[in-house]
C-alpha cells in the first residue's frame, strides 16, 4: 500500500488591493485635513467670526448655517484626535451665534464697512467703488488682504475701548461700594456711640451730682471761713 504523505495546507496571505490601499490613504488624508482645519479655526482672528467660519462678509444666513454645520461636523471633537479640536468647536459655536444675531452682525459689518472706507479714502476712491473695480485688482497687497488687516486693526481698537469701559465701569460700582460700606459702617459707629452714651448716662448723672455736692460744700466753708 503506497503511503499517502498529507498535503500541507497554507493559510493564504492576506493580499491588499489596490482599492483598500485608496480608502486607507483616504482615511488618512480626512484625518489629516480634520487637523489642519482645527489649526485653522485656532488661528483665525478671535474677534472676527467671519475668519473663524472661513466665510465672506456679503455671505447669506442660510449660507452662515450650512458653512458651521459642515465645519462642526468636519472637526467634531468624537471625529478629531486633535487635543483641541473641543476648543476649536466651541469657537465655531460662538462665531456661529455672533453671525446669526442680527444686532451683533450689524456691528461687525458697520466696522468692516468702516474699514473699506479707510482704505478707498486713502487710494483716492469713492466709498461706492466696487472690489471688481480695475483699480482695485492689481493691488500689493491685495485690496482683500488689506481690509482684512484694517478690520482688524478697528476691531482691536474696539475692544480695547470695551474693556477699559468695563473696568471704569468696575472701577465706579466699586467706589460706589466702599461709599456705601464705609455710611453703613458710620451708621453703626454712631449707634453704637448713642448706646454707650445711653448706658453712661446715669454715670455722668452721679459724676455731675457729686461735682455740684463738692462745689456747694466748697463755697460754704469759703463763706465761714470769711465770715
């Protein structure tokens, strides 16, 4: 009888294809993006949303709330291994409101309307030039980039005025404070003053009585001694 030698059997090797190698590198690349657009968000200018949103001023409502949505869920803090992309989130969030409250966006767009007229003022132009004007294009730095600096030259300017009302503003509701404390403070001096003097009273009383017995004892023996 011929001896039947086993095959031996092979697990086979786990081959990758070229379509698994895509999506990895595509997962890589989304994951990489996702940071970089949190670096991005970190960066922007704190007091301009529209730089935190990566958004033109001219930009709609609706186009304001789609853009958050997609940043928000693009460098969601459960999708991002960013150590800030928390931070990043809520920065979106509040930009996000700011553009969203009517009075709020007003502000910002009379500033940067402020800004515009500096820069056209100072070129020589009409406030109602356009940014398609020729004039305007072959500009170095760009006319873009140079209102986004001066925005935000007038919006520092703006909250360094903010808060130095606020500390005066501190400053005041504090004098006014100590001025209360130090009339509540004097208020409970002279009422503790009248509750000593009251208590006193029947000491002065006697004192008085003692000093006019002596007085009148005096003056009689001044009289016999004269007498």
């Amino acid at each position: 009888m011929a001896d039947k030698t086993p095959s031996s059997s092979k697990t086979p090797e786990a081959t990758v294809t070229d379509a698994d190698l895509e999506k990895l590198l595509n997962r890589e690349a989304s994951a990489f993006q996702r940071e970089l657009e949190v670096e991005r968000i970190l960066k922007a200018f704190k007091l301009n949303p529209y730089d935190i949103l990566d958004l033109d001023e001219t930009v709609a409502p609706e186009g304001v709330k789609r853009k958050y949505r997609q940043l928000s869920l693009f460098i969601h803090p459960d999708k991002t291994p960013h150590p800030r992309a928390p931070e990043a989130f809520d920065l979106l969030k509040k930009a996000e409101a700011e553009l969203t409250e009517p009075t709020k966006r007003e502000e910002l767009d009379a500033t940067i309307t402020q800004a515009r007229g500096i820069l056209l003022k100072g070129l020589g132009l009409p406030l109602s030039t356009t940014e398609d004007n020729a004039k305007l294009k072959g500009l170095t730095p760009p006319f873009k980039e140079q209102l986004r600096v001066k925005s935000k030259e007038l919006l520092i300017d703006e909250e360094v005025r903010r808060r130095k009302a606020i500390k005066m503003n501190l400053a005041n509701e504090g004098f006014e404070a100590r001025k209360k404390e130090e009339e509540v403070a004097a208020k409970k001096r002279k009422a503790e003053d009248d509750v000593k003097w009251e208590e006193t009273r029947e000491q002065r009383v006697g004192s008085w009585r003692n000093f006019t017995k002596d007085s009148k004892k005096k003056k009689k023996q001044k009289v016999n001694i004269l007498g």
